[in-house]
C-alpha cells in the first residue's frame, strides 16, 4: 500500500498542466487535476463527463497536438472509475490505453499506458496479462519514469504465481538499483519475508478451467485498486531498443492466428471455420509460453480482420525474435489430414505447396514490386536456414505429441512470412474439411496438446529444453500475453 501512494504522490507532481491548445481540452485538464488532487470531489459520473470531453478532443483532431493527452486522460478518468466503484472500468481503461498504445506509438504516455493496464489486468485477477504489459516497460522503456513501479508490480505478480525466485531476484535488483526510495523501500519489505518463510505452493486454475497456474499460498501485501495515472507533462525518455543475441535471450514471440473477420480460412462441415480454430490453438500457446517465461504478443486475439501485410509490420514493431502463423488447412478430398509446417524459401516449390501459398497470400496488400524487393531482402538476410531448423522440431514435436499424419516440413512463399527478419514458420495444425480431424481441432483438450507442442519445438531449437530463457541482466522475462493488434 505504502507503494501506491508514493506511486500516486510522484503521479501528482506531473498532472495535466493544460498544455494543450484547444479550449475544451484545457477547461477538461483543469477540471481533471482538481479531481486528481482533491480540490474538488469526484463522483463516477464526473469522472463519465470527464471522458466524453476528453473524447470529443480527440474525435475532433484525432492527429492534434493534444491529441494522446486527451486519451492518455481519458484512459485515466477509466481508472479513478474504478475507486468509484465501476465494474466495467478496468476493461474499458485497459482498451483506452490500448489504443494510446496503437494509436500513438511514439507518445511518451505509452510506458505509462503499459504499466497502467497491467495494473488493471491485476486488478481484475488476469496475472499472465499484467504480465505482459510489465515485462514490455521492463525490456523496451527502461529508462523510464514508471520501470521501477512496474517491475515492482511485477515482483508481487511472480510472487502471487509461485515464481518466487525470480522475485527475490527483481526485488534484489531495485534495491541495488533503485532511486526511488519508496520503492526500495517497498522492495526490501517483501523480499524478507519471501527468504525467512517457507512458501508452500498449490495447483490452482486461472483463466480458465483448464489452466493450470502455480499460487503462493502466502502473498505479498493485498493489492489495493490501482490510484490513476496523472498525465506527465514532461515525455519519458525512451531508451534505444534492447541488443537481442538471438539463442541466448530470445524473449520476443509474436503469435500469428491466421484469418480472421471476414476472411473465415478453411471451412469444415456445419460453421466450423478455420479463424476460430486457430484463434483457440494461438491463445493457448500463449499460455503455455508465458508460462514458460516468454514475452508473448498475437497479431489478433479476436475475430478481427488484418491485412497479411500489417501482421509482419506487427513482428517488426514490437522487435519479435520469433514469428508463428498458426493455420488450418482445408481441401476438396475430405480424405486429406494430417499436420505440415513451412518455412520460407524464394526456391522452388511443388504445386501443392504453390497452391496453399497462393490461397493464403490471396489479399495481401503487396504489389509485385514490393513482393519482388522483399523476396531480395530475404535472400540477402538468409533467415531461410533457421526457419527450417525450428520448423523440423516443431513438426516433429507435434506429430509425436498428437499421432497425426506427418505432412513434413515444405517451404513455400507465404506473403506473412516475407516481411520478416526473424526465423518465421507457419503451422498448418490439421484439416478442418476432413470430419474426424475437423472435430478433433475445435475441441480444447487436442488444442492445448498442439499449443504444448509447439512451444516444446520452440525450446528444443533454442537449445532450452530444461528451463525458460532469462535476459542476460538476470531479470526474469517471463512475459505474456497480449497486445492485440494488427494480425
């Protein structure tokens, strides 16, 4: 607790300052730091009227100079919500800095608006969640001005999860490191406990029904509702992206659902459709490499259509190590099943693989021209030879785990793999037009035996079968899930 209000007392000192040049703006600033401070007592439907001010700002000059204050703002007014007592809050905070987020990539709010939906993925008890948008301030914003509070954040999630050496060791690392003496104060306090008490840890399922978590009987401190973010009037600096040695740290993911919206993929008998497949396999393999320490990120995480061409722009934006377009496959010989995996290759390819491309880069957004020098780019960078190697185990990893027929592993020029430089495979997990497989796909159990799979063949190429990766500074990346975004 005594962390959050030192958390909330530096918020304070950085409260919107009225910067912005539209009237509105200004008059909804000043009513927001009245209600921030104290000055002026708050009700939920202040906080309401505040965020539809906030939005007319934006919907009036979506590009405007005060443009990702008034939705950094709003997405705050969401969290004061929460002290007010709105149930729906959390979710809806969590979608306006979402789309600060996507937005504005370049704002100096985006650290911020991470920690800030962590905190609310917390409070609403999604811990894999909060974990993600921690583990993001951690790796890319680490000079920032929140890194110390959401690594602390993330200290007490591996704590309540059972992880609790790597907590002891960010906790041992803000004290070593940390400037803000709340935190280090914060930090020493529950790193004690952690090293003189025994922690017995139980199986408990979180999520859903069938995942299966590790818990601390004993926590930290109970969480309190997370206090709102106060508009920063001076941008956090953001570092330059963190040096990667591939097959040492790989701690970047990005998961690929293929299809989506009103693109359907393959289609089996009755509605049964290949978006919703591999939009389930996708998510619980984000499970699993979460669980297993990975920052993990989807292109989609709804039935939402994107582009072929803004899902690798996706892997590229958010620095992927690796990239995995999960598939179902589909054919007129309902006979067909079993399970193929393809990495990218500019050589040729048999018809049926030529085929499958085809159909999957159907409405890709790239010209011949840009398909041309992307293909150039490739051959240069020679990523075609570790995109081999990692779909052989991840081929071989899921035809033992599942008994399917073993398709192999094919190359071919799928549009989704092109625009990356990371090895990149796509995964054609089953036939959704043959009955007998079709039915086995959509069912959660034979899902999650594909998600394990393939994050066993994930770590067999990294070498790290044994044990998650960690980053090279020793803080533990075990990183999650989401940032829905562009497919």
């Amino acid at each position: 607790m005594k962390i959050w209000c030192a958390c909330l007392l530096f918020l304070l000192g950085v409260v919107l300052s009225g910067c912005g040049t539209l009237s509105g703006y200004k008059a909804a600033s000043q009513r927001h730091r009245a209600y921030v401070t104290g000055k002026k007592q708050a009700t939920a439907a202040d906080w309401g009227a505040l965020i539809s001010e906030f939005q007319q700002v934006i919907d009036t000059d979506p590009q405007g100079p005060s443009a990702d204050d008034a939705q950094y703002a709003l997405a705050s007014s969401w969290v004061w919500r929460i002290k007010a007592g709105d149930t729906e809050a959390p979710k809806q905070a969590i979608g306006a800095f979402q789309k600060l987020i996507r937005n504005y990539p370049h704002s100096g709010y985006v650290p911020h608006a991470h920690y800030w939906s962590g905190r609310c993925y917390a409070h609403i008890g999604e811990d894999y969640r909060s974990i993600t948008q921690y583990q993001i301030v951690e790796s890319r914003y680490a000079g920032s001005k929140i890194a110390g509070a959401s690594q602390l954040e993330l200290a007490r999630v591996y704590v309540r999860q059972g992880y609790i050496t790597r907590a002891e060791v960010l906790y041992a690392t803000l004290i070593e490191s940390s400037r803000d003496q709340g935190i280090v104060v914060a930090a020493t306090e529950e790193l004690r406990p952690l090293k003189t008490q025994p922690f017995k840890i139980q199986q408990k399922p979180i999520g859903s029904s069938r995942e299966r978590t590790i818990q601390a009987q004993k926590q930290s401190e109970p969480q309190s509702k997370p206090p709102s973010p106060l508009l920063d009037t001076k941008k956090p600096s953001v570092p330059d992206s963190l040096t990667r040695e591939f097959g040492l740290t790989a701690k970047t993911i990005v998961i690929d659902p293929g299809h989506g919206g009103k693109d359907p993929g393959a289609l089996g008998s009755g509605t049964l459709q290949e978006k919703a497949i591999v939009l389930g396999i996708s998510k619980k393999l984000r499970e699993v490499l979460t669980r297993r320490g990975y920052t993990v990120l989807m292109t989609r995480d709804t039935n939402r259509y994107i582009p072929l061409k803004q899902r690798t722009a996706f892997a590229t934006q958010h620095k992927a190590d690796l990239f995995l377009s999960i598939h179902a496959n589909g054919s007129e010989n309902r006979k067909a099943k079993g399970i193929e995996t393809y990495y990218l290759s500019v050589t040729s390819m048999d018809s049926a693989s030529e085929a499958l491309a085809a159909r999957e880069n159907a409405d890709s957004g790239y010209s011949i021209q840009e398909l041309e020098a992307l293909l150039k780019g490739i051959i240069q960078k020679s990523k075609s030879e570790d995109s081999k190697q990692l779909a052989r185990h991840v081929q071989q990893a899921l035809v033992q785990a599942t008994g399917a027929i073993d398709r192999g592993v094919k190359h071919a020029r799928f549009v989704v793999l092109i625009g990356t430089n990371v090895p990149a495979i796509l995964i054609e997990a089953g036939f959704v037009s043959n009955p007998t497989e079709g039915h086995k796909l959509t069912t959660p159990a034979y899902q999650h035996k594909i998600a394990t799979a393939i994050a066993q063949g994930i770590e067999t190429f990294l070498g790290k079968t044994e044990k998650p990766p960690l980053a090279k500074s020793g803080n533990p990346p075990l990183a999650t899930t989401q940032i829905e975004r562009n497919r």
